[in-house]
C-alpha cells in the first residue's frame, strides 16, 4: 500500500493499494530522474507521480514472479535480482 501522511494532522490522507493487491520488495522508493517515484513487486516495476496522487499507480514492466530483490536506479536502467542473478531493465529511453 502507498500513503500519503500529513504529519501536522498526524493522519493518513491518501491510501492506494499496490497492482492486485502485490507486496513491495524491501528496498524501498527510489527517486527517478524523471521526477517520478519507482518501486517494484515480485511481478511489477511500477511508478507514482508524486505530485498528483489522484493519478493511479502506473505498472511499467510487468513480468510474473521476475523481481525477487530490488536495486538502485542508475542512468536509464534498474537493476535487481532474480533468484542469484543480477539482472537490469531499461525503464528510461
């Protein structure tokens, strides 16, 4: 689930579900160079616009089961692992 918390009021203002109800991998958000922010599932690499959360969470690269562990973004790819391999994706052109 992805959140919007308002910390002055202490509440949650906007809640999303993930893509079919999927679990983030444990790395955490990371900040694309196109101002968007991108995570990934065991089965997605999505991305949320940070500036309009009215927007849906958008599904990038969807392959069944392909992301075990999360990686760093670096120039126009994302790294992670499948299984003992290190693999990348290009997500920016």
């Amino acid at each position: 689930m992805a959140f919007v918390f308002e910390p002055e009021s202490r509440t949650f203002t906007y809640l999303v579900d993930f893509l079919d109800g999927e679990r983030a991998l444990g790395h955490g958000l990371q900040n694309g160079p196109d101002g968007k922010i991108y995570d990934m599932t065991s089965s997605t690499i999505y991305r949320l616009n940070p500036t309009d959360v009215s927007v849906p969470i958008e599904p990038v690269i969807a392959s069944a089961n392909g992301f075990d562990i999360s990686g760093p973004i670096l120039e126009n790819d994302i790294y992670y692992a499948k299984g003992h391999r290190l693999m990348t994706a290009r997500i920016f052109n």
